[in-house]
C-alpha cells in the first residue's frame, strides 16, 4: 500500500474512466477541456504502468489480463484512436505504447487484440486516416507498422479502399509524415510474401495506375522510393506473374526507358534495375521487341556510355555488358511467324 | 598441415618490402634480417625445433589490407575461418580464407565459391550471414572472404549437451529465423539446398543467420518453376526425390524438408532418416518411413508431419509453416537455454570474447621482453611459418605438441621449399610498384 497517494485503481476503473473521459472531450470548452485532458493523460499514464510494470516491479499477469479484456468489451481502442488527437503530445505515446502492447500480448497460439480488430475494421481505417492529421501521423504509422506484422490485418488493410490513400500520403510535403507513410506503404507490400502477391495479381491495374503517379511524381524522393520499390518488387519471385504482366506492356518499358535519361544519377541507377528485366525477359512480345529494335543504335551506345565510373561494382558491369549484347542480337522475327 | 599465413622462409622477410602499407603490414619484428642474404639456412640450421615452440604465447601482428588478424574460429573442407577486427570500423569479423591449391581438389570447388560470392552480394537479410568484403592475393594464390561475426553455430551448440537438444522455447526462436531467412531467399530465387545445424550460426544476440551458400541454387528469374536438377547437399537431410534418384524436383520443397529435418533434430536430438552408410541411408529416406519420439508434442508432431510429407507437392509451403499452430504459439520458457559453448582452446573463456585484443595491444604497444628472448621469440614464429602451422595458432596451442615430434621431417620438407622459392621471392622485391594491386578489394554495392 502506498504511503501517500490515492488507492491504486483497479483495470476496470481504469478502463471506464478513459472511456468516460474520452467521450467528454470532442464537446468541451477551454478549460474544462484541459481538466479532462490531464485526466485522460494520468489515466493513460497508469495504464502504461499496468502493462509494462516498472523498474522494480514486473506487470501482473491478472491485471493485464482484466484491463484486455475490459479494453474488448467496452470498445474502448475504436474510442482512444478517434480522439487521438486530442490526446496531449506525452499521452500519444503512452497510446501507441498501450496499442502495441496489448497488439502483441499472446496467449498460447492466440493473439485477442488481433482477432478484436479483425472484427472491429474501423480501428485500422482510422489509423490509416491518421496519416491526414500533422498531429499525430507519426503515432498512427508506429502503430500501423505493429498492425502489418499481422497477416490478417494485412489483408484488412491491402483490400480496403482506404489502401489507395497511401499513394497521396507518401507525396505530402512534409518529409517526416511522408517517409514514414512510405515505409508503412511498403511493409504491406512486402511484409507477408504471399498476400502481396495475391494482391498485386488480383488488382493488378488500379494497382499500378496509382503507382504511375508515383514514377511521375513531382518530388524527387517519392519517384526515387517508389523507382526502387518496384524494383524490388518486381525481381521478388513471388510476384512472378506480377512481373510477367508488368514487363510486357511497352508503355512501361517506355517510361523506364525515359528514365534511364533522368537528370539524377541515382534514378538512372534504379531504372536500369527495371530496364534489365524487359531485356532480359525470353519471350518478350512483339511491341515490346519492335521498340527495343527501333532503338537497338542509340541503346548500344548509351549503355556503353551508362555509368561507366562504377568499375568496382561486378555485378553491375556484368548485368550492363549482357544486357549490350542480347540487345546486339536481337532480330527481328521472320515475317508470318509470328 | 600446411602453412598457413606465412609462405615459407623469404616471403616472410619480403612481405615489409614488398607489401605497400595501406594493403598488407606485417609487423612482425623481423627488421634485423633485412640485410642478411641467406637467411634460411642459417635459422634452421641455428634452432632445433624443441627449442622454439615452448616459448611463451606471443602475439604475432598480421594485417589483411585493413583486416587484424585473431585466432581461428573454425576449419571448412576449404581453409581455415579465423576472426579479425576491422581496423576502421572497429566491427568484430570473420574471414574465410580459401587456397586455390584446396579448391582445385575439391570437385566444383572454385565454381561453388565464386557462385557463393555472387550471390552473398545480392543478399542482406537479419538471418542470412552478410559478405562485408573479399580480397585476393593473387601471389600467394589465396583469396579472403570477409563476414559477419557469428560466435558460434546451431551444431556446435547441440553437441555440448548430453540430450544433444534445445529446449523447446529456445528450438521454436531459431526456427522462426530459419523460415525468416529461407522466406527471403526463396523471395531471391535461391534454393539453398544444404539447410542443416551445422549451416546455421549464432551470433552473441542469439540472432540465427544461414549460411554456405556454396551449394546454392539461383533460378532464372523467368524460369516458371523452382524445378531443380542437381543437389549436392548433406545427404541425411536430403528428400525422398532425391534419395530416391529423381530426375527433376522442387527446389523450395528440397529447403522445407531439410528445414524439416533441422527441426526434428534440434528438437529431439535425434535424426528421422539414419543409415550405417549413404546407400542405407538414402534406401531408408528413400522409403521414407520415420517415427516421431513420443515426447514431442502434438502440435510439433503436426508440423514436422507436414514439412516431411513424402510426396513434395503435399508438403508444406513456408506460408503453411507460418500460419502452424505450432509456429505462431508462444511457447513457456521452462527449461533452461543451451548456451554458447566456451571456446575450445580456452574453456575459461565462456563469453568467446574477442581474439585480436592480444595482437592489438601488440601492434600499438610492441611485445614487452625485449633482448635475448626477442630473437628466440621470432625464430619461433618463424619456425612455425615453416612448419606448416599458422603462427597465430601454433604460438597458442599450448596443448598441441604432438606436432613436435615430427617436425624435423616437416622442417626438412619445407627446407627444399623455401630454397625454391627464394628466387622468386627475391624477384618480388624488385618489381615492388606492381605489388599494389595485390590485394584488390571489392566493396558491396
């Protein structure tokens, strides 16, 4: 017991009095508004003590246990990120360490805090909507990226529609909300290997109209990430048939191609990590084979040309030096055979 | 045994000429033999062997372009594995040195290390080991592959129990890793083909890291199957379609069921598949009939059923092994972790801490005695150069005398070798400016 002090509240008090006070605070005036903001923030405060214990003292599993299961039942996650920004700036963080906490609390093969948000989607929406408020951007993406480590919430996240969202949010013009929007966009489309790939498959073009903006973008560091993600994404064997489909439409070959001339070095970098598989590819189809042959001159000489200064890189002159002479060799096809 | 770092007699004394300071200084207090012409014959004659190994452990500088030698950590069919520190960085690594005259023997040995090279480069995962550099030297035909430092490895582990097992919590940690690790270079098109305990190292932060890629497949990237031809992998943990001969097999699946196998026996000690020779061997995988020991749990019973499913295209997928009960449960740490065996040669060292202190505190300090013992202390070195063993090492083994006895043979041996490449050896220092390019290092990209 605790010399001084009030008595330490149980989870269930806890609980209700966040709950309580969270509803209060979107109709308040100034300074009852602060009264009760304090109060969310003290609450939350010892919440966070609860779940991680303190320096001297391990949490209790009971206590945990019944401030989990009150947090289910009294929906109070949905409640704490709608209002989240109205939340003062400490009490955000204790939110996002509250969040992940109960995220990856486990017991045995299951997983409660998962299973409560597959049911309750609008808890993932909201944290994507996140991303719209300067606020509180960065707490939304920590603990956005704690949800992707899910493959089911994943899956929540990649089919909704909000999903399209992220393509506007990885261009915003601050750079911090950006780049994390970025590294969020790109752990739901590498994170589980099959889901992304099913998902890429199925929604193949309203997938990659969207992600031509981002190679047309306006701002460098968007065209840069988004050039080196399809890389990536492209050269992963699970997006076999993603690549297939992807190499054979000469409307991107002829935008790698554009970029392979980019002012910036690193793009043209990155797009000729692109560019090599279009070359590469076997049996690549006729439009394809008739732009690369009506430039089968000016490709030799800029690729003999292409950053020659990089001798050290092996790999780089090898794929270069291949790629020289598949393009020498092309033919094109006898006519009627094909 | 063979020499190691040292080839014999006058490459010694040439290196300080020969090698430019910034790729190779070796420090190694010789300077007063500079002048002298015929140095060989005049150390062996001087010393019986006996005289020399009993010096006190001395710590011999040796530096591989920015790389500070330390102690061996490992012996491959290969060359040997030693630590070093890079100088620059201050990173613990290890490096693997490979001789040429080795490679030749072993059958695609200098293929396999090439194809490795290439594709360690390609690669950077938590858990598969990370090429940080490789150097040749062209002269004494050896080639360093520089690593990631890992202090020790999942069989090294296994074998310093009795049970020869991990507790379950502890098995369940590296698997995850393995599937981790497999899932990311399976994504690169790379089947692996030799997963098993004694490919999979451990690092000090328990991180699991898969390594040997030297019988590594890389698919075509617009090949439309993971069908595989050739598998040269250890044969306990190969399949059923391979035992049994198959012309053509799934790649990914032959990863599955040695991941399979890696489970089983990390878990329970024991092997499915065991034969008095690889015939038996293969007959009985090629059967494919196992039992699983009744202490393992049903869950773990479920899994490892379906990683070493007999017909490759019911066996799991790394997707199905994720969404295992088995895989997602968080299992109770009840019995104690297995914990990174002591070092061999110093079984007080149970943290394996760093082996270049000893010759860092050298390189900046210099050696201590001075006088008399000094020159004793060179020859030593010296001695051991010709004997065949690594200095370092040599200088170390306090325990390994059974060298000694024939080392006057050895001496002999080397004797005829040195003189014959003494001419050589005079020739280098001459053509000092074309020894630059000796060590050409290629950074990652």
């Amino acid at each position: 017991m605790p010399l001084f002090g009030t008595k330490t509240k149980s989870p269930q008090e806890l609980v209700k009095s966040l709950k309580e006070n969270l509803a209060l605070l979107p109709n308040l005036k100034e300074k009852e508004y602060k009264k009760v903001s304090e109060e969310v923030s003290k609450t939350l405060q010892s919440i966070k003590t609860l779940l991680y214990g303190t320096a001297d003292q391990e949490p209790a599993t009971e206590q945990v246990a019944m401030l989990s299961t009150e947090m289910y039942q009294s929906n109070t996650l949905p409640l704490l990120i709608q209002n989240l920004a109205r939340v003062d700036f400490e009490g955000r963080k204790d939110v996002v360490a509250i969040f992940n906490n109960l995220l990856r609390r486990q017991i045995g093969t299951r997983t409660p805090t998962e299973e409560y948000i597959c049911l309750n989607h609008s808890v993932l929406i909201e944290l994507v909507k996140g991303y719209e408020n300067q606020e509180i951007a960065l707490n939304c993406g920590m603990m956005l990226r704690e949800c992707c480590r899910f493959e089911s919430l994943a899956k929540i996240l990649l089919n909704a529609p909000e999903f399209y969202k992220f393509f506007e949010y990885v261009e915003v013009s601050t750079f911090d909300i950006a780049s994390d929007a970025f590294s969020t966009f790109k752990e739901l489309l590498t994170k589980h290997k099959m889901l992304s790939a099913e998902f890429l498959e199925h929604n193949y073009d309203e997938v990659f109209m969207h992600y031509q903006s981002l190679l047309n973008s306006d701002n460098y560091v968007t065209r840069r990430q988004a050039l080196k993600l399809l890389g990536e994404l492209l050269l992963d064997r699970h997006n076999f048939s993603t690549m297939n489909r992807y190499i054979s439409n000469p409307e991107n070959l002829k935008l790698m191609m554009n970029m392979l001339r980019e002012k910036s070095r690193n793009i043209q970098f990155e797009a000729f990590h692109v560019f090599k598989i279009f070359v590469a590819n076997p049996n690549k189809p006729r439009p394809i084979l008739d732009i690369l042959l009506r430039n089968k001159e000016k490709l030799v000489d800029f690729l003999t040309r292409f950053h020659t200064e990089r001798s050290e890189d092996e790999q780089f002159n090898d794929e270069k030096s291949y790629l020289i002479k598949q393009i020498k060799e092309l033919r094109a096809p006898e006519e009627g055979e094909s | 045994m063979e020499e190691e770092e040292l080839v014999p007699g006058s490459d010694l004394f040439q290196d300080e000429i020969a090698f430019d300071q910034e790729e190779l200084i070796d420090l190694n207090p010789m300077d007063i033999f500079d002048d002298d012409g015929d140095l060989h014959d005049l150390v062996i004659h001087r010393f019986e062997s006996d005289q020399v190994v009993y010096q006190p452990h001395r710590h011999k500088v040796k530096l591989i372009g920015k790389y500070l030698m330390g102690e061996i950590l490992g012996e491959g069919s290969y060359g040997k594995v030693k630590e070093v520190l890079d100088t620059e960085t201050l990173c613990r690594r290890a490096v693997k040195i490979l001789k040429r005259r080795k490679l030749r023997k072993i059958p695609n040995g200098e293929q396999n290390v090439q194809r490795e090279i290439q594709l360690l480069k390609r690669l950077h995962h938590r858990n598969v080991i990370q090429l940080k550099d490789v150097m040749y030297n062209e002269e004494k035909q050896k080639m360093y592959i520089i690593m990631e430092y890992c202090a020790s490895e999942l069989q090294e582990m296994l074998e310093s129990v009795p049970s020869k097992k991990f507790p379950i919590w502890q098995a369940h940690g590296y698997f995850c890793q393995l599937i981790d690790g497999l899932e990311y270079l399976h994504s690169h098109g790379i089947v692996h083909k030799d997963i098993k305990p004694g490919n999979l190292l451990v690092t000090n932060d328990e991180t699991l890291k898969i390594t040997d890629l030297g019988v590594a497949e890389a698919l075509d990237i617009f090949a439309n199957s993971d069908e595989c031809r050739t598998s040269q992998g250890s044969p306990a943990f190969q399949p059923p379609e391979i035992a049994n001969g198959l012309n053509t097999f799934s790649g990914f699946k032959v990863d599955v069921w040695s991941s399979g196998v890696t489970l089983y026996n990390i878990t329970t000690g024991k092997y499915p598949f065991e034969g008095d020779n690889i015939y038996k061997l293969f007959e009985n995988i090629g059967k494919g009939v196992y039992t699983i020991p009744d202490d393992v749990s049903e869950l773990l019973a479920d899994l490892l059923k379906g990683m070493l499913a007999y017909e490759s295209d019911v066996r799991y997928t790394l997707q199905q092994i994720r969404q295992h009960p088995w895989f997602i449960k968080q299992h109770p740490r009840v019995l104690e972790r297995v914990l990174i065996p002591p070092r061999q040669d110093d079984p007080e060292d149970i943290l394996r801490s760093m082996t270049v202190i000893g010759c860092l505190s050298a390189m900046h300090y210099g050696n201590d005695e001075a006088g008399q013992e000094e020159d004793i202390a060179m020859v030593s070195d010296y001695q051991n150069a010709i004997s065949g063993q690594d200095a370092v090492c040599a200088n170390h083994d306090h325990e390994e005398l059974k060298g000694n006895s024939g080392q006057n043979i050895v001496v002999d041996n080397e004797h005829s070798q040195a003189s014959a490449t003494a001419p050589q050896a005079n020739g280098k220092s001459k053509s000092k400016k074309n020894s630059k390019s000796k060590f050409s290092s290629c950074k990652q990209s």
